[in-house]
C-alpha cells in the first residue's frame, strides 16, 4: 500500500524536489513504521532540506529497523557530523565499514571526522584504508578476458596510483586458490605487450616458475584499465586530496604537494 507514495517519492528525489518527497515519505513511515527505505529515504530528505535533526530522527529508526546496511549508517554519520555530533559520527561510520568493509565513503567521512576533531594521525590512515577499499573494489568487478577492451599506456605524473594498483592485485591473488606469487612484466616487456597484443584484453595469467609454482602475472592492460578507472568519478580524487589536506597540517609538505597533484591529475 505504501509503495504508491514511496515510488513517487523517489522521482521526486531524482527531481531534487525533497521537499515534496518528504511528505510522500513521511505519510508512508506514518501508514506503515515497519518500512525502513521509506524512513531511510525520509532521513536522506530532511538532510537536503536542512531539518538535520529530522535527519537524524528518521536515519536513527532506519538504522534500528535495517541494521546491516551500510548506506544507512554512512548517510547517519553524515548527519551527526553535520550536529558536530562528533562520537556518534564516528561510531556510525564504523558500523557502515563493519557491514561493509569496501565502503570508501564511509573512510572517507570518518577520515573527515577525525581530521575535525584533530585526530590527524587516525585520518591519515583512513583515507589511505579508503582509498584501498576503492582498489578493492575494482579489481572485485575486473573479468578476466580476451574480450575485454584493450586500453594503452599513458604517462601520469602522479605515481600513488601505482602502488594502490599493486595492493590490489596482491590481495585478488591472495584471495585466488593455488596462487603463490605475483608479479608483473619489465619495462620492455610492457612495451613488446603493447606492441603484440599477444594477450589480448587478459588482466593476468598464471604461470609456472622454475620451482612450479603458480605465480599470478599481471599484464599492462591490467594497470591500464585500473588507472583509467580511478578516474570514472572523483572518489580517488578526493581521498587522495583529503589526505594531502592531513599531510599538510602534520607538515609533510612534499608528500602534500605529491598528493594534491595526483588528485588534480585523476579528476574525472
């Protein structure tokens, strides 16, 4: 019964008409308490009307109704971090990164949070846990394939993305079974890949060493795609430039600049 007033709702959330959603919403939690969408996205409302209190109020009985989804709780914490509401701020966002551990958003925000509260030691390293949830989820979505689309070498200035590439794809191959290394091609041989395109779209392959063992191989076209995917929205982009914002208060002024450069260079 309530679906006809949350389905409008959303449209109307889509039109950034939140005003008129919340009504919607706040009918149907009326109608039916037990729908915890309706009161998630009534929460979500009262935050872009700026009834943060209301936010609160609405998000909090959505948490309680759906304990184990994430967005509710990121969107939570956002809301007690807009009170200054500091503690439940970051208890919210933990619990968003405890249901979902490659929630980027919710290390992102719990990084802001700490950086407010001037805890910039635990902010430095959340940003960077953020930006590796992000790595995770990547390679997660990558299917290894000759078909795939085959993408070309491209100079970057920055480099940070490099080392984010090579963590995940050490922790796809932990995750794969029988795999007891990882490696990747030289120079010249990145360069005679590119130019053969002996592999196709592949990311990997495993291979044999002179001890037979199987060790994962990840191909240019791997790192190719990774980089170009960094770039898809600005998630990377403004982790990384956040943590140059930490860096920077702690007076580590060339890593700063080396990270502000890279966030500028991975803009989408």
């Amino acid at each position: 019964m309530t679906q006809v007033l949350i389905d409008p709702a959303i449209e109307l959330m889509k039109a950034q008409r939140f005003g008129e959603a919340l009504h919607l919403l706040r009918t149907a939690v009326a109608q039916d308490p037990s729908q915890w969408n309706a009161w998630y996205m009534a929460g979500q409302c009262c935050r872009f009307v700026g009834d943060i209190g209301g936010a609160i109020e609405h998000l909090s009985r959505a948490a309680e109704l759906k304990s184990d989804e994430a967005p509710i709780f990121l969107a939570l914490g956002i809301a007690f971090q807009l009170n200054t509401q500091w503690n439940d701020a970051i208890e919210a966002f933990r619990r968003a990164i405890e249901i979902d551990s490659d929630c980027e958003l919710a290390y992102n925000s719990l990084a802001l949070t700490q950086k407010k509260t001037g805890e910039l030691d635990k902010a430095l390293h959340n940003y960077d846990a953020g930006a590796k949830a992000l790595a995770r989820r990547i390679v997660k979505a990558m299917r290894n394939s000759r078909t795939t689309p085959l993408l070309k070498h491209r100079e970057t200035v920055g480099t940070l993305w490099v080392g984010y590439a090579s963590y995940a794809a050490l922790y796809l191959a932990s995750s794969a079974e029988g795999i007891n290394s990882i490696a990747w091609p030289t120079g010249e041989q990145a360069l005679e890949e590119e130019r053969t395109e002996k592999h196709a779209g592949l990311y990997w392959v495993d291979v044999p060493n002179d001890n037979r063992e199987t060790v994962r191989l990840f191909l240019p076209n791997y790192f190719d795609t990774f980089r170009e995917l960094l770039r898809r929205d600005a998630a990377y982009s403004n982790l990384i430039g956040n943590r140059g914002t930490v860096l920077e208060l702690l007076g580590r002024h060339v890593e700063a600049r080396q990270h502000f450069g890279e966030a500028t260079e991975f803009l989408p």
